[in-house]
C-alpha cells in the first residue's frame, strides 16, 4: 500500500495548466502560481525548466537521501523517468545544504538549466519538493515555470486531529490522509486513541483493553446522541484497533514525510473502553454497569479512573510505557478534559487521597493526578499535552502543553501567562465536526457552522494577547471528532477542503494570505483529490439564505462564500439556469412564493440548488418582542426550518423553563387558527413545550386566553428527530397574540439524557 499512497500523492495539487517549454516572451504576463500554503516570498522568472527522463539529482549529504528517494520513486512510478542521484556539482536538480536557514525553511530557485534547493536539513528540503511537486503538470511536456521561492512557516506546529476512538479510521486510509497533509506540509499528527467509545491501541501487557474495549454494541439507524447506552450481556461487535506492528508503521510512513504522529490517551475521563476491560480501575462506589459506549453514555460517561487507587497509576504507567516505545513523539497527549466528579466526590478511596495530599477540592485533585502521570512521561524525556480544562486546576503539570478548545479557546491564555506552551484549537473555529456550509444540504452533525472560509480566516493571535502570551504560541490544530462518521468517505468529507485552509492558516503570514488566489489553488487541489477517489465536501459553492422581515415585506438574503460564483434564481419554480436572473442584491417579497438559487461559473451548476417556499399569512413580516431568544425574526419570515435545529431558521431561547411572545398583526382583525412549528430532537433533548397559552390583545396592554395547549406526559420526551405543527383553533378579533411557553423540564431518568434540561424550539407562527 505504501508505492500505491506514494503515486496517488504525486498527483495531489497538481496545477493544472500544462506550462509551456517555450521560452517566455517579455511581453507576456508571468504565468499565475498557485500553491497551497502560499510561500511567504515567491518571484517569477522567465521560460522554464524541462524534466526529462534523464533528470539527475545531487545530494548533499546522505542523511537527505530517503527524502530525495521519495520524489525519485514517484517520478518513476508517475511519469517514467529513472532519475539518478549524482554529486551535486553535476545535478539537474541540485540539493544543497545552508546552516544560515531556520529549521523548516527552504529556498527553491528554477531556472531553464537547473533546479536549486537550499535548506538547513531535511524538514526543508522535504518542503521545498512539496512546492515543486504543485509546480509539475499532469501531462507531457513535464515543465515548471522558472520561479524563485523563499519559504518559511508562520508556526511551529501545525497540525490535525483524528478520533480514531469513536470512528476506527483504518490504517490505509489513514495512510492517505497522511500524505495528503505531507502535500500540505502539516507536520503533526495527533490521534485520538481512546474514549469511551473504543479502545484503539494494542497494549500486549493489557490484552483486554482490545479484546474488550475495541468492541461495542451496535444501535442501527441511530445518530450518535441517540444511541443508548449497553444493556449487560447484549451482543458486541468489533470495531478495528492498531496493532503494534501498525503503529510502528503508520509512524514510519508519517516520520518519513516530516509528519510527528503524537498519541492521546484520554484521562482520568473518556475512560469507559478501558474500564469496561479492567474494571476494578473504577471507584468502588460506581453503581452502573460499565461497558464500552456506543454514544454519549451521559451518566455513564460520569464513570472515570479512580484518582485515590494505586493500582490505577501503576496501570496507567504500564499503558504509557508501551505507548512511548511506540511513539517516539516529543508530546504524549493525556487528555484531561470533561471530567465529572461525581464519583469522586462519594469515593472513599479519593477522598482518603485529598485528605493525604491536603487536597480540598475534586478538581485540584484532577491536578493531581494529572500531574502524577506527567511527571512519570517527563521522566521519561518526553512532553505532556492536555486539553485545556487542565487550567480548572491551580496547579498545572510542570511544562504541559495546553490545547485550548473551548469556546474561542480562551482556557488556555490562562496558562500562557503561567508560562506553559499552548495550541490553539478552537472549537467556534477550528473544530472540523461542524457544518461546514448552508445546514440545508449538510448531513446531520452538532452545533452551528465552520465553513472553509471560517477556517481560512481564522487568526489565533487577538488584538488583546500580550507578547508574553504571543510567545507562547506553538501554533494551531484542526480537530476531526468522528461521532457521526460512519465511513472513511464521511471522514474525507469533513476533512476536505477544510483542511487546506487550515494548512494555509498555520503556514502562511496573515499579509500573504488571499482568499480569492486560495480557492483557485483549492479548486485544483480538489480535482486531483477525486483522482485519488476521495471526494471533498463541495458545500463552498452552496447558498446560504436569510429572510428578514423588514417594513411589512420580507428581505430575502441570498450568499455563497465564494465570490467567484454567480447566483442565478428563479421565482416561478422552475430550476435556476445560466441565463436566470443574477442575484445582485437581497429581493423584496410580499406574497407567497418559491425561491429557487444556485451558483454558476461558466456557464456551468457548481453547488446544490437552494428551493425554498415563502408562504404569507396575517403574521409574516410582522413586528415581535420578546426576550432572551436567539434569531426570533424566524418565527414571522415565512420560511419553515429543516431537521437541523441550527440551520438559522429555529427560534430558541436562553431561558429553557419558559418563554413569551408577542406578535403585532399590525390592526385588528379576526383570526380563527394559530400553528406553531416545533421540532424533536430526542438526541440533543430538544422536545414539544409541557404547555403553550395563547392570549390575545386589541390595544397589547389586556390579554385575554383564547387557547391552551397542554402535551400528554407519554408524549413529552418522544424519541426520534421530528417537525410538527402543534395547532390551536379558536374565534376572535385582535391586533395583538401572545404566546406564553413553559418548557418540559429535566428529561426522565430513562432518557438518554437523563437528569438534563430539555429546550424548545419554534421555526414559524402561522396566524390564520
């Protein structure tokens, strides 16, 4: 698989215009370059530089030889040529040595006779081959423009996260995301070995925690949120893990293309796998089956390493030893994050430990622990890396590396100004399990949006970070969490193109970086992948819709992240054309109507067509009040919301207790029937409203009731991802409708989210 991964790497980015080898006129443009990350300095030359079968290539020490192997063999493999590897002073392609450069930076100068890189070591010329490779046509004649490029990255680490634990990413696949990030020239690759979904890393002194742990229940047809959690006894399947022999592979493979693959072992926390497979390693005190978890497992996932039992540490320092052997990473990830103490705080066992170590509270003695096992990884020579809830603590381990996550990753700021070492992977930004275009066409994930123009814009460093802060930059990370992957396809799906942008964001200077060259190199890069059977997200062509009521009329938004795209639309349902009428600014609706959009270039449907319906009754347009509710002009745009409660057509409030609203139809008149749109999502414990009262109102100062809906208690917490209509039908005049809601409350301790608080959402009030 290695010489298969290697030819199909040659051909990822390729451009692809075919450079002429004829010399370049003076009075012609210099021909357009683009690569991905962009160099920080890049200077076009005239004609260019011929391979040929004949091409030699100098080494200027033996240590470069298994990077210059590489290029050799794919060019072989790719293109037939037999390149030799000659004394420099006689090469074609001449690779010289040039202490004065940092680490990682290289000079790639392209002439018609010769090829020159110059760099300090192997990381550089590594590199320097990747920005050449872009430069290479597909097809004969095999030449590269005369350039001269002077290239450094912007940070040190830049890198990319798989959870491998909750979707096994097989080894050959993870092989080819591989090189593709080698292309891209990422260099660190964390995976996310365990969780309390599965256990992916062979330990021979521990066979169970494959045996048992890399096994799970299955639950078809159910999201990840939906899943419940193993009944005892009830059948498991396998769900992959790595050998050793497998490790030490995808290591090699990965060291070989300057990438560093760091491990994670998810502590005390995500713990469910192993403590399915050694269960005494839990507190005493757990009342719960434990099993390896097939989603969230939510009170289940409350089951954690015991922090007061000593057999855990000696477990855990076995488990690390072998890892290491394995890994000969710099950094050991472990974990740290999500941590509940619930049983920690009822443990006897704990409790004797934080009255020993003069502990006084459970999150000091997460520090603790923590802190115990990076002690053991330094001895060892290695860093530790946690995630930012390490902060929660008021000791952090001595020379952790923190992640920050959440939110913006604000955490880990916190431990920069302590000194520490920090990665920025914010999940608003750089979290690759969200949606990464309009929600309407997107298969179902969490949370809001992370587009690949949300990832290129991306700038870590804040207008109000200190340079103390700055300094401790080590650079940024895109994390692919996998909960509702279910293939590899889903895998590359969410990983391309937003990998590219992350690429450029960790490379390049921000003064270098330009959206709109980005997406022509990106455009190329994405041909290439489907040459490769990989087949990237295209939601970057898509439209993004916003209806806003706006002085009695609705004001229809129409937006693609791509200003290289024209939006075409039609209004009487048909499907939009290239000779449609071009969207130029947000159109005036008064009356029903289908809106039907789609991007084109060229003549030629790039994304998905957009069709949604307006539909007018006596409360669209109109003005609402209320308080504490997120986008509540949706409730009278006339647009109805899909099964994604955060495709920004859902009304919800901070408030899940209770909510009300207040709707001006403008003037008095008679209304016989109200619906209201409500969606269920048992998975997120989004359900109907316990109760809804509808008052109504001539002068919006005395309401009187005119409805009551009240849901049966066996259908308050249904099962299922659904929309419905809840209606109310009644006989009156007024200018004037409130609806006051109260919610369901905490979801039953059968539930899959017991003891949570459930939310309510609304899409439209239909006023007829």
């Amino acid at each position: 698989m290695r010489e298969t991964f290697l030819s199909i790497s040659i051909r990822i980015f390729l451009v692809s215009l075919a450079w002429s080898c004829m010399p370049l006129k003076a009075a012609q443009p210099s021909p357009t370059i683009h690569l991905i990350p962009q160099p920080q300095e890049i200077q076009v030359g005239e004609g260019t530089f011929l391979f040929s079968p004949s091409t030699t290539i100098g080494v200027a020490h033996p240590s470069q030889q298994p990077v210059i192997q590489l290029f050799v063999d794919a060019l072989r493999r790719d293109f037939g040529f037999t390149s030799k590897m000659v004394s420099t002073d006689q090469a074609d392609i001449r690779i010289i040595t040039d202490s004065s450069l940092a680490d990682e930076s290289y000079i790639l100068d392209v002439d018609t006779k010769h090829i020159t890189i110059r760099s300090a070591g192997n990381s550089g010329v590594f590199y320097a081959i990747q920005s050449l490779r872009q430069l290479m046509p597909t097809q004969s004649p095999w030449c590269v423009p005369a350039v001269t490029i002077k290239d450094s990255p912007r940070f040190g680490y830049r890198g990319v996260m798989i959870d491998v634990a909750r979707f096994f990413t097989p080894k050959d696949h993870l092989l080819q995301i591989i090189d593709c990030m080698s292309m891209l020239k990422l260099n660190r690759l964390h995976l996310h070995l365990t969780d309390d979904n599965g256990w992916r890393i062979e330990i021979k002194r521990y066979p169970r925690l494959t045996s048992v742990g890399s096994k799970r229940v299955v639950r078809p047809g159910k999201l990840f949120p939906e899943r419940r959690n193993p009944e005892p006894g009830e059948p498991v399947y396998e769900k992959g893990f790595y050998t050793q022999t497998d490790i030490r592979e995808i290591v090699s493979y990965a060291a070989a293309r300057q990438i560093e693959v760091i491990p994670e072992i998810d502590l005390p926390a995500h713990s469910n796998a192993a403590l399915a497979a050694y269960p005494a390693l839990k507190c005493p005190v757990v009342d719960q089956p434990t099993g390896v978890l097939p989603g969230l497992g939510v009170a289940r996932a409350k089951i954690i390493f015991c922090a007061g039992n000593d057999s855990v540490y000696s477990f855990l320092h076995n488990v690390l030893d072998e890892v290491m052997e394995l890994f000969p990473s710099h950094y050991i990830h472990i974990g740290g994050d999500e941590a509940d103490k619930t049983y920690w705080k009822r443990c006897p066992r704990c409790q004797a430990r934080m009255k020993h170590e003069h502990i006084t509270n459970e999150e000091d003695l997460q520090g603790y622990f923590m802190s115990q096992l990076a002690q053991y990884i330094r001895s060892k020579g290695r860093k530790v890396i946690g995630w930012d809830e390490l902060t929660n603590s008021q000791t952090l381990p001595e020379g952790a590396v923190i992640f920050g996550w959440r939110g913006m990753g604000q955490a880990a700021l916190k431990a920069a100004r302590q000194g520490h070492p920090i990665v920025m992977t914010p999940a608003q930004k750089l979290y690759l399990i969200r949606y990464q275009g309009p929600q309407r066409f997107e298969p179902i994930t969490y949370f809001g949006n992370n587009t690949l123009k949300d990832v290129y814009d991306y700038e870590p460093v804040q207008r109000d970070w200190t340079s103390a802060i700055t300094q401790q930059l080590l650079g940024i990370q895109g994390s692919l969490w996998t909960e509702f992957c279910q293939t590899t396809a889903d895998v590359d799906y969410l990983l391309f193109p937003r990998m590219l942008a992350l690429a450029e964001t960790a490379w390049t200077m921000p003064v270098h970086k330009d959206w709109n060259r980005f997406l022509k190199a990106t455009d190329n890069y994405c041909e290439q992948l489907g040459n490769m059977g990989i087949v990237p997200a295209r939601s970057m062509f898509n439209i993004q819709e916003s209806v806003v009521p706006h002085n009695g009329k609705l004001q229809v938004a129409l937006d693609c992240i791509r200003p290289d795209v024209q939006i075409r639309y039609t209004l009487d349902g048909t499907p939009p054309s290239p000779t449609s009428p071009l969207y130029t600014s947000p159109l005036e609706v008064s009356t029903d109507v289908t809106i039907q959009a789609a991007t084109f270039r060229d003549n030629h449907q790039e994304g998905e067509t957009l069709s949604f319906p307006i539909h007018w009754n006596k409360a669209t347009a109109c003005p609402i009040k209320t308080m504490g509710a997120t986008l509540p002009y949706t409730l009278t745009n006339g647009v109805r919301g899909t099964m994604k409660y955060t495709d920004s057509e859902w009304c919800s409030w901070n408030n899940t207790d209770s909510a009300s609203f207040i709707i001006d139809l403008q003037r008095i008149q008679p209304i016989k029937y109200i619906r209201l749109g409500c969606i269920n999502n048992y998975g997120v414990a989004v359900h109907r409203p316990a109760q809804i009262d509808v008052l109504a109102s001539k002068d919006g100062r005395k309401f009187r009731p005119i409805a009551t809906y009240q849901c049966d208690e066996a259908d308050l917490f249904a099962d299922g991802t659904f929309r419905e209509d809840l209606s109310f039908a009644f006989q009156s005049k007024a200018r004037y409708v409130k609806i006051q809601v109260r919610g369901a409350g905490i979801c039953p301790p059968s539930h899959v989210r017991p003891g949570q608080k459930s939310r309510f959402f609304f899409d439209e009030v239909i006023v007829e």
